[in-house]
C-alpha cells in the first residue's frame, strides 16, 4: 500500500487537478468552435461550475499548476528510490512507476492545452 501511494497518489492528484482546466477553458472552447453554443449553454445551466471554473481560472491554474509540480517533484525525488527485492512486489513497483509517469504526462499534456485555450487561442484564432 505504501508502494501505490508513493508511485501514484502525487500524479493522480495532480491529473484530477489539470481535468478542471481543460473542463474551465478547452471544453467551452472545443464546443463553441464547432457550432455547439446550445450544448453549452445546456452545458453551463446543467452544470453551473464550469462557470465557476472559468472565472476563477487564475486560482485553478496556479493550484493545478503547483499540484503538478509537486508531483514532478515527487517523482524525481523517488526515481532511484529501490523496489522491493519479492519478484511479486517487485513487478508492482514496476508497474506503478510506469503508470505513474503515464499519468503525470497525461496530466501534463491536460494542463498545456487548457492554458493554451485558457491564455492563448482567443488571441491566435479572433
């Protein structure tokens, strides 16, 4: 259980974190671009946080932003940090490893383009 908490937990966080700016900035941006105003508007009066999330999308860039790198951090503070010697435990730390850098490159990517369509692409696309 340790194992998983200290492979996992920090770029978990971090990927529920960055989610929320892709649901603040990329997703309005994606339906409206596609001729979907009604589903979000549907979208907004269903689900009034993305409005929320939006407004305050300094707030939810700096703690994703800091979520994701203290998970970063996290991660290569444990990169050299030995796996158990049991073939069984073993094999799971290996796994974690993996699946801990995949979700921390997810979350990264996840972060990258709600800041560009959070920041940017009002800029490059009007």
């Amino acid at each position: 259980m340790k194992l998983i908490l200290r492979e996992a937990t920090a770029p978990t966080l971090a990927l529920f974190a960055t989610t929320s700016t892709l649901l603040c900035c990329a997703l309005p941006a994606l339906l409206i671009t596609l001729g979907a105003g009604a589903v979000m508007a549907g979208l907004t009066s269903s689900i009034p946080g993305i409005i929320w999330l939006t407004e305050h999308k300094l707030i939810l860039f700096g703690v994703s932003g800091a979520l994701l790198i203290a998970a970063v951090v996290t991660k290569w503070m444990t990169r050299h940090a030995p796996c158990p010697i049991d073939p069984k435990l073993a094999k799971a730390c290996a796994f974690w490893r993996r699946t801990g850098s995949i979700i921390l490159a997810t979350a990264s990517v996840f972060y990258l383009v709600g800041a560009f369509f959070a920041f940017f692409a009002a800029d490059l696309l009007l």
